[in-house]
C-alpha cells in the first residue's frame, strides 16, 4: 500500500504491506538472475558532484538534475542514474581488470512530472560489465539477460536491440525493451555500450507495473 502525507514531496511515495512484499520478491528474482550469470553487488552514493554528469549525460538528465551546493559551495546532485559513475570506477580502479560483472539496486532523483510509473524518487535496477574482452559478446549476453528478467514479471514486451539512446556516453546504438500495456511509460529498460563497457537499467517502478 502506499501512503501520502501532508509534509510529503511530490512524486515520491510511502510504501508498505503487500505491495512492499510484492517489490521485494521481485527485486530478491532479478538478484537471482544477476548473480546466476556472475555479477556482484555494488553500491552507490546517493550524492554526487555534479561534474560525474555535466561531461556524460543528455540534456534531458542533466535539465531534471536535483543538484545544489552543499555549506562550502561544492556543486552537489542526488543520483539521477547509475552507469555513469560506474563509468568512473572503470577509469580509475578497474583499468586492468577485464569481464567486471557489478548489478545495482539504487534510489534515483529527476524533476519531471510525476505520473503512473514515472516518479521523481524512482528506483533502477542496473547491470554493467566493465572492460569486456568482447563488447558485441557482453551485449549480446546482456540482452538475454533483459529479456530473463522482465520475463519473471510478464511475457508481453517488445525489444528493439538497435535504437539511439538518450545519454551523451553511449558510443553507439543501444537497446530498449518496451511493454505496450503500460501506455506513454512503456519503456522499462535501456542499455547500451560505452567507452569503459556495457549495460542496461531496468526501470523498477514500471516493471512492476507490467
């Protein structure tokens, strides 16, 4: 169930019961998945500079930023997505190290509107393989990957494994699975490749609503 008071921001929720019972199952299935096919968890701050964002992401994002400076004037942002500061671990920790296999469950922020399955407190379920010894290989697993895990929660979606994706870091076209039920927020996962790697991020919030 979930609950709004009256302190509460726009575009996030209170949830609890069964509905919470039910996102943990389906959260505790796509661990399941992950680490099946190798990866381990990472996880990541939920305050960020912003500079992590102003060189990687689209205008979209970085338009929909909740940044402010924090008591000594550092530019700060609440996490709008993940893959770009994992960008930043592959750079400086992971630079020798191949195949590195990380899934995320992490709390996001962007100020849009609010509506069915669009949130301004959201949440990503996230895979990356950084340094993989063969990008069309770690894609091609990748997307069957996708498609095992929006498969536990319904078998009606659509891929399209060649369309250009909304973020500045992508160096090519990426891919998207989409489920037609869900209206204007049909799209509950994109991915695609970067300089450092490749990997996809499940919209949580929709895929349970699929």
């Amino acid at each position: 169930m979930e609950y709004k008071i009256d302190a509460q921001a726009r575009g996030v929720r209170i949830i609890s019961g069964e509905e919470a019972k039910q996102r943990r199952e389906l959260l505790n299935r796509l661990i399941n998945v992950a680490e099946e096919y190798g990866f381990s968890e990472i996880v990541l701050p939920s305050i960020e500079p912003t500079t992590v964002y102003t060189d990687k992401a689209g205008p979209e994002i970085l338009g929909q930023m909740y940044a402010f400076p924090d008591k000594k004037g550092r530019e700060l942002c609440l996490r709008p997505e993940g893959t770009a500061t994992i960008q930043l671990l592959a750079d400086k920790h992971f630079k020798r190290k191949k195949d590195v296999k990380f899934w995320y469950f992490e709390r996001c922020w962007r100020y849009e509107r609010p509506s069915l399955g669009r949130y301004r407190e959201f949440f990503q379920f996230g895979l990356e393989i950084l340094n993989p010894s063969d990008k069309n290989i770690a894609t091609n697993e990748l997307i069957v990957i996708a498609q095992k895990m929006i498969s536990v929660k319904t078998s009606e979606y659509e891929l399209d494994s060649a369309v250009k994706r909304g973020l500045d870091y992508y160096t090519e076209d990426g891919f998207e699975i989409s489920v037609p039920g869900l209206g204007a927020q049909k799209q509950i996962l994109g991915g695609g490749a970067y300089r450092q790697g490749v990997g996809f991020a499940i919209g949580f919030d929709r895929l349970m609503l699929s």
